[in-house]
C-alpha cells in the first residue's frame, strides 16, 4: 500500500482552558521524515479532551465538527486532502 501522505497524530495535548497545545513528544520528527523520505506532511492532530471523551464512548466526531477548534480544522484539512488523493488515483 503506497503511502500518500504523512501525520502528525497526538504530538501533544489541547489545554481546554485555553485551547493552546501542549507539545507532550519531541516535535519535528514527523516533518523531518516527510522530508527524508519526500512524503508530503499533511496534518498535526492533537490530543483534544472533547474528541477523546467522544471517542472513548463511540460517538461520532460529527457533532464536534461543528464547533471552531483547531483540532478540527487539520481534521477537516487531512480528510479533504486524502479524498482529493483517492480520487485522483
């Protein structure tokens, strides 16, 4: 399966007081791969509290899609960009 692009999944944490991200690992190695190996970087998807709670009880992300948060903003990028992928193959 050929690889079509890369992200960055929980490269840190969302602060819900403040809804600025916490970088929890080393940052750079995702885009640094990217690079390496001419893959383009797509996404950097966050841990968000209210994504996690939702997905910890099954619930579809939908409903969060509506709401103005980072998060959701690179989710809709990444999803937009891989149907562009998929349907130009």
């Amino acid at each position: 399966m050929p690889i079509i692009e890369l992200v960055d999944n929980m490269p840190g944490l969302i602060r819900p007081h403040c809804v600025k991200s916490i970088e929890v690992f080393e940052t750079g190695s995702v885009e640094k791969a990217s690079k390496n190996f001419n893959i383009p970087f797509l996404a950097r998807l966050p841990i968000e509290r209210k994504v996690a709670k939702k997905e910890d009880k099954g619930t579809v992300l939908l409903e969060l899609l509506e709401n103005n948060m980072e998060w959701q903003k690179n989710f809709e990028y990444f999803v937009n960009a891989v149907e562009k992928i998929l349907e130009e193959k």
